[in-house]
C-alpha cells in the first residue's frame, strides 16, 4: 500500500509524522501492543504505520519473529535519523508557538517618510523599550504599494484601501488645518473669514481639488488658490515656509503638531478643516491576510492605536488657538 494512501486518512504531514512517531515508540518498545497503549492507539493502527512505512521506503524495519521485535539494519539506521527528526520539528513547533506567548523577531515596517519623522520614530522608540525582543527593519514607502513578495509585515498608509489581500486597522483620520506663524499672525491684512483664508493660503497640488467645511457641515470645494512662487507637491516644504513667516499654510494637523507644541505655529481658524478631494482619508496599519497573525504584528498594531487614541493626540485641545 503507497504511504499516500495512509498519509490521506488524517492528513498529508500530519499523518506522516505521526507514523515516525509510531515506528520510533515500536522501535523503543519493542512491542506493538506496548507501542499503541503508549500512544492511545489502536494496535491496528500501529501495525497499518510500519506498514505504510516499510512499503513507502521499499524496506523492511522489523525482524518479526517469535521471540518478539527487532530493527533491522535499515531499521537501525532509520532510528536515530527518523528520531532526531521529531526533535527538531517539535523545537521548531515550540519556537514558533513562543512567539506568541512573548512577541520577538524582526518586525518589518514600510511608512511614509513624512508621517516616520513627525510622529513614528518617538512611538517607535517606546515601542522597543516595551518590547525587548523585537527588532524593527523600516524602510520607506510611498503610495499603496503591494507587499506581496516584500516580505513587510506591517505598511502604515494614507488613503482609501484598494488591495483585497490586506487587512487593516483604522489608526486615524487624516485631516488637514490651517497654520501660520505668530509673527505672520500680527501682520496687516490677515484673513477674517473662511474665503479671505482660502485666497491667501498655500495648498499642495491635489488633482482631486481641495475642500473645506465648518464643524461637521458639508464639504464645499475652496476653488482657485493662491500661486506660489515656490512649487512644490511635498507638505514639509509648506510647513518649512510657515514656520518661516511665509504664510499660511494647510497642512496635515499630525504634521504640524510639534511646531504647534513648540509655538512655532499656531493653528488659525481651528473649527475650520480641508481635504484633498471629495472622500475622507483616513490612516490604516495595513498588512497581509494570512490565518495567524504573528504576536509581534499584533503587539505593534495594539500599541499604536492605544498610543495615538480614540481621537488623535495631535488634535487635542491645549494648542489650538482661534483667530
């Protein structure tokens, strides 16, 4: 009988190495009755393992005689080997079963730049005091890219989710406020309503066009902005020139947070807050839809959400300042 067939009763791996287990116990014992009441087995099914091994590497690891069992020359050298086998693949179950009881390893992270330098690398920091045995690989990224064949765990991305093999957590909305600095803030002519504000601010390129809204009211497109001389698609260059009395600028409110924090900038018109097009954005840990996810992915995604919170700490109340 082909070990197929013997293998296809409970499964391909599953019954294989329960067979090795068989014959290592047979071996030991030297008994098949001995051998099954050991495993809880049925003697049958002991004698249907030899079997299946002996016919599936075409030899003979038994004498079977009168007087009891014995290995054979095959059996002797299929022992230790058959053996050392189990060992390793019950070192290897143990291994990999620890670290979900204690989350270790290389975790891999691909982040947007600007968001890792704003505001991940200080979680990051925490994260590895809280959690001695995981070492973090983190590498830049922009756009959704697929992490199929790149061997990332976990993507933190902007946007609106397109790739049906990922899963993901909502980390935050991504959301947009007016800032300037205090010195541009004591100027002449500083804006007084929402559309002066609009005219005179600087807005990265969006194809999808900017909108604005009050409070929760509806998103109203803001129209023709304001030219700069200095272009650019990159929100730091924004933030750069707001802290440099250059402006107004609308900004990524997890981005201006420190400058915010720092009294660099101030946050004008507060109740006021812009998108890049239509639909809401929002900030998702992202990573591959597999049947286990490893304590190490697990431990990363929890300690963020508790970190940023319900509502993002960049948007807490102490520093925001109304025109």
């Amino acid at each position: 009988m082909p070990m197929c067939h013997i293998i296809n009763n409970y499964g391909l791996s599953m019954n294989y190495f329960s067979a090795l287990q068989t014959f290592i116990h047979v071996a030991e014992l030297q008994s098949f009755n001995r051998a099954a009441d050991e495993l809880s087995i049925k003697r049958s099914t002991v004698s249907r393992h030899i079997s299946g091994l002996e016919e599936h590497l075409h030899i003979t690891l038994f004498n079977r005689t009168s007087r009891g069992l014995s290995l054979t020359e095959a059996g002797t050298l299929f022992y230790p080997k058959a053996k050392a086998l189990l060992q390793n693949l019950a070192e290897a179950r143990a291994a990999t079963m620890a670290l979900n009881q204690s989350p270790s390893g290389r975790l891999k992270l691909a982040v947007p730049s600007a968001f890792c330098r704003h505001q991940l690398l200080g979680l990051i920091d925490k994260f590895l005091l809280r959690y001695p045995d995981i070492d973090i690989y983190l590498r830049y990224t922009t756009g959704q890219e697929s992490m199929i064949g790149t061997e990332t765990d976990l993507a933190i991305y902007f946007g609106t989710l397109n790739q049906s093999t990922l899963r993901a957590r909502k980390l935050a909305i991504h959301s947009y406020a007016a800032y300037a600095s205090p010195v541009c803030l004591q100027r002449p002519g500083f804006p007084l309503h929402v559309q002066q504000l609009i005219a005179s601010a600087f807005f990265t390129p969006s194809e999808a066009g900017w909108y604005w809204r009050q409070g929760q009211d509806e998103w109203q497109e803001t129209g023709i902005h304001r030219l700069s001389r200095l272009f650019s698609q990159e929100d730091e260059v924004l933030l750069e020139r707001a802290k440099n009395n250059q402006g107004i600028a609308i900004l990524p409110e997890w981005m201006a947070f420190n400058a915010l924090k720092t009294g660099e900038l101030i946050k004008v018109f507060p109740q006021i807050t812009f998108q890049p097009g239509r639909e809401l954005t929002d900030i998702w840990l992202t990573y591959p839809h597999k049947k286990t996810v490893s304590s190490k992915v697990r431990a990363f995604i929890d300690f963020m959400i508790a970190e940023v919170g319900e509502k993002p700490y960049w948007l807490g109340e102490p520093f925001l300042i109304q025109d």
